[in-house]
C-alpha cells in the first residue's frame, strides 16, 4: 500500500508486534541506510520529512530508496531486530540512546560509532534540531565523515 510520508515517497512493507513493541517500516529494508525516529506524537510533521529529505539528498541518496523507521519510544524495536530486518551499513538516530535499542554502548550525540561492520549516528530528535542551529551543524560534520564526503580530521 502507497502512502505519502509528505516529501517521502514510501512503502508500508510490514509491521512487527510482539507485547511490547511495535513499529512501521518504510522504505526499502535492503537499503544500506536506516533512519530511525523516535516519534512524539502519530502525526507525521511536514519540516521533519523536509529536513530528511534533505539529508537524504544532501548524502547523495534518493529518499524513496532509504529505509525509515518511526515509533515512540516505548515502541522502538531492539536493536537484534533491526539487525535482522534491514541490511544497513549506517543508521542515524533522532531522539534515541543506545540503552533505548537494548544496546549495552556509550555513544556521544553526533559522535560515530562502529559496531559488528556499521556504523551508527546517533543524535538530537528533529524538535531539538530544529530550534539548535550548532547542532544541526555538529549532525551535519558527522555525517560528512560517516558518507566520506569529507575526510576526518
């Protein structure tokens, strides 16, 4: 079933319930990137699909090719089954720690981390983003040097 994610293009491709999690896959799962948001509320925001597309298009990447993952915090997926759904290389976090995937690391905000062969971003949710201009840019840098579009200092 199509559905306009506003700017994102995207597939319900299925959903996972079990007691106590549940989420929405969209986009390709054979993407070698994973966008996962943690989602405040069941509306879609149009500045957030806006900035992801973006984002997106900023890393060289068309957003209807990408895979997103959307689910309040209580509902996110461990991080065992998004290994297994999706073949990512890189996943970039908004408004997400490591613990909230079951993860047993320490991760800065913007700061990549290298696990089992890829490579995770994880940073500020869109509402925090949006109002900090320094660290839209730090979330910027970070993903210059996860994509190789600027060498690391």
């Amino acid at each position: 079933m199509k559905v306009e994610l506003n700017d994102v293009s995207a597939y319900y491709l299925k959903e996972y319930s079990q007691e106590t999690e549940n989420y929405l896959l969209r986009g390709e799962a054979g993407s070698d990137v994973l966008f996962l948001l943690c989602k405040e509320s069941e509306e879609d925001h149009p500045e957030e699909s806006e900035m992801l597309t973006r984002l997106t298009q900023a890393i060289g990447r068309n957003p209807e090719e990408l895979a997103f993952v959307a689910a309040r915090k209580e509902e996110l997926p461990p991080y065992k089954r998004l290994n297994k759904d999706f073949s990512f290389e890189y996943m970039i976090a908004f408004g997400i720690q490591p613990s909230d995937l079951g993860l047993n690391i320490e991760a800065k905000i913007n700061e990549i981390v290298r696990m089992g062969g890829r490579s995770l971003l994880f940073t500020r949710s869109y509402r925090k983003l949006e109002g900090e201009q320094e660290s839209k840019a730090d979330l910027w840098r970070s993903m210059q040097v996860l994509f190789g579009l600027k060498k690391s200092k």
